[in-house]
C-alpha cells in the first residue's frame, strides 16, 4: 500500500476533487488520509514544512501536486 | 469504464503529473486518454472548448482539474 495524503478545506472545489479525483485511485493500491488543516491546526505546520501551499493538494511519494486552487494555505490559520 | 482525458505537454510538471498521479488510477474502471494537444493542435480546438486553461489537466465528467502549473493552453499553439 502506498499513502496519499490529502489536503483539503470546505469549500466546493476542494470537495469536488476529493469526491471525484480521489474517486478514481485505486483503492487496493492506496490508502488516502484527509487532512483539513483549518480544522486540525496542529497540521498546518506539516503541510508548510512539506510544500504545500494550497488547497486541495495530493502528497504522495514527497511529490505534491496542487489541483485548482481552493483556499491559500496561509488563509487557513485561525 | 469511464473516460478520463489528461491534457499535457512535454515538461517535466506534466510527465510527472502522469506518471505518479495518473498512476493511482484504478485501470479495472478508468480508461485514460493522453492529449499533448502541442502536438496534435487539431485538439486545442477542443481543449480550449471545454475550458482546459493549462497543461497537465484532467477532465472527467465534464469536470476538470488543473494540476499545478505546466504551461498554458494558449502557448501549445504553433
């Protein structure tokens, strides 16, 4: 099994590429791990050390990829 | 099956996007359509018509997602 992490907020464009994007990984393949930084602050150290500078993004393999753009990462601090 | 369409050029941004994202598509239920429409400019006719903006993108279900940024359509033309 492979990890995907992916980072996501509430808004349409960040759900829409879980539900649909996601939808397609092969699930036996990889294992997806949600993370909603605005909702789980202590991750939003993470996502900044590993690159992330927007969301959604998919982490996989060290390699992001930033899909649309959703919400800045920045914008997620409280 | 359903249909996706991965629009790409030639750069790193966009063979990475396909081997690694594209990668975790479950193949049993996706069939994935490659376009380097830079090199089959009869298809960026039909890129820019279904609102693809940049390269690498995939479109689903009338859905897009543009992944981080490889070039713009418009730079594909010849």
């Amino acid at each position: 099994m492979s990890n995907a992490i992916f980072y996501r907020a509430g808004r349409p464009v960040c759900l829409g590429a879980e539900h649909r994007l996601l939808g397609t990984f092969d699930r036996a393949k990889y294992r997806i791990d949600p993370v909603h930084p605005g909702e789980q602050p202590s991750r939003i150290g993470e996502a900044e050390a590993v690159g992330i500078k927007s969301v959604p993004a998919i982490l996989m393999n060290s390699q992001i990829f930033h899909i649309d753009f959703g919400a800045a990462l920045a914008n997620l601090k409280s």
